[in-house]
C-alpha cells in the first residue's frame, strides 16, 4: 500500500508539473515526463485538431488514443472522463452529447482540475463538470453514466482492477466504455520498471495486454472489442536514460512490444427471470 501511494504522489507531483507546460513540450516526451528527445515527434498521441469540439488550450498532448471517436456518445448521454486533465476530450464528448447530455470530467490532481474549470468557464457550457478525486474511488454515485471514456490514464493506476470495479459501478446496465491506454507484450528492463520518471511517463506503469483484457473480462464486462492498436516506439535518446548500450540492443532485440491500444465493453443489461408462462413469449 506505501508504495502505490508513493507511485500516485509521484504521478500527482508530475502531472501537477505537466498543467503548466505547453504542448509541444508534452507531445515531444513520453507522455509529458519531460524525458525530452531530440527527435520531436508525437510519441503517443493521436491528432485532434479536426475533431469537433476540440478546444486547443485544453489539449496538452498527453493522450495515447482518440477513445471519444469509437466511444458511440448520442445526444443525451451521461459522459464521464477518467483522469480528464484540462478537459479536451470533456469538451469533444460534449460536442456528441449537446446541451441535454452531461459530461463529468474526473482528475486527482489540484491543478489539472484548475485548468479545466478555467477552460470550461470560456465556453460558458453549463452542462461540462470537473470534480477532484481518485478514479479508484469515483465520486460519481453509480449507475448514472452511459459512457466512461478514458485517455492513456488507467496504465498510471497501480490498482487497474480497482478501476475498473469503478467503471462497472458507475455505468447504468446497458452502458459501455471506451478507453485508450498504453499495455507491454514481454517484459520492460528492470531499469525502466524501476525510474519513477518513466512510470510517471506512461510506460512502467503499464501492464501485459492479456492481464488488461482479462481484467476487463473479470469484472463482468461484455462485447469486449480492441477497437484500435498501435505500436509505440519511443527514440533511442530518451531509453539511453535508463539502458546502457548492452541493455538497449538487448531491448531492441527482444520480443518486448509498447502498445497504444483503445477499447470497447459494456456493462450487461441483467436479464429478468420468468414469473410467469407468457412473459417469455
């Protein structure tokens, strides 16, 4: 338990740093860790400018996925967002959702949720919120969301399980998720595992892919779909941090795979027993 705790300080330590630096700086390191590389690309995150709704002063390029485009939001829905940091995919969900639907964004950091209340004040929505909390321990009463969307978030989380216990509660029977987030085929160097830098960055906090999808289908979800994958390949410059030489070719050699994956489930609806002869007809 201390050391998840210290592993979610950490990660609060940094993000509360990420919230004030711009985008070009977060999108040209591994998730905003600020392991910067000289080779100054996107490493994880998807393109959203031409989405609607897209707010740029709420976009810090911290994503690994486009959840909002699979996540099947229609007019009305009650939208929640883990870990929804200065609140771009809030705001897109929104733009699916309109003024009868609802979006809550949830964040554990102070000053994420600063900056997205500042954002939401621009647009003067009424019906965009951001509450303060651990998404281990929602406060979001349950059965109350149709969709969960979720953005490279969840591989931050030491207790991936607890989460999603959470996303089963919150969501009404008959709602699903859809979430992005970064999963490992084979094993990461000890090194990597051990930086918390590089935890706080995306990567040793990820999982296998098959403990991730057998997680989802532990806690009860259904129709559990891989609606996007992609491999993530992050630049020699920024591993040299963490490998020596040896350490690096062996890695680049190995069967260890850093994936962006997004996917889909639904909660059931619970089927309702006969209680009589014509109520199955």
């Amino acid at each position: 338990m201390q050391k998840e705790e210290q592993l979610k300080e950490t990660v609060m330590q940094k993000y509360s740093e990420i919230a004030l630096q711009d985008k070009a700086t977060n999108e040209s390191s591994c998730c905003g860790s600020g392991c910067c590389s000289t080779e100054v690309y996107n490493i994880m995150s998807d393109d959203y400018t031409t989405m609607n709704g897209y707010s740029a002063d709420a976009d810090l390029g911290l994503g690994c996925g486009l959840p909002t485009q699979f996540a099947k939001i229609k007019k009305g829905d009650v939208v929640v967002d883990l870990g929804s940091g200065a609140g771009n995919d809030c705001f897109i969900a929104r733009s699916e959702t309109g003024e009868t639907g609802k979006v809550i964004g949830i964040d554990f950091t102070p000053a994420m949720i600063e900056k997205a209340r500042a954002n939401v004040e621009k647009t003067g929505f009424n019906n965009v919120e951001f509450r303060q909390g651990d998404i281990e321990k929602m406060p979001v009463s349950a059965n109350v969301a149709d969709v969960i969307i979720s953005n490279c978030v969840l591989n931050l989380v030491p207790d991936k399980d607890g989460v999603f216990k959470e996303i089963y509660r919150v969501l009404k029977k008959g709602g699903h998720f859809s979430i992005s987030d970064v999963v490992l085929t084979g094993n990461l160097p000890d090194a990597l595992r051990r930086e918390a830098e590089m935890y706080a960055g995306c990567i040793s906090g990820a999982i296998q892919k098959d403990a991730y999808m057998e997680l989802i289908h532990a806690n009860g979800f259904a129709n559990i779909t891989l609606q996007k994958e992609k491999q993530i390949v992050i630049p020699d410059d920024i591993l040299k941090n963490y490998l020596n030489e040896a350490e690096l070719s062996a890695f680049k050699a190995g069967n260890t795979g850093i994936f962006s994956i997004t996917v889909y489930a639904e909660k059931p609806v619970e089927k309702v027993a006969c209680c009589d002869t014509d109520c199955c007809k």
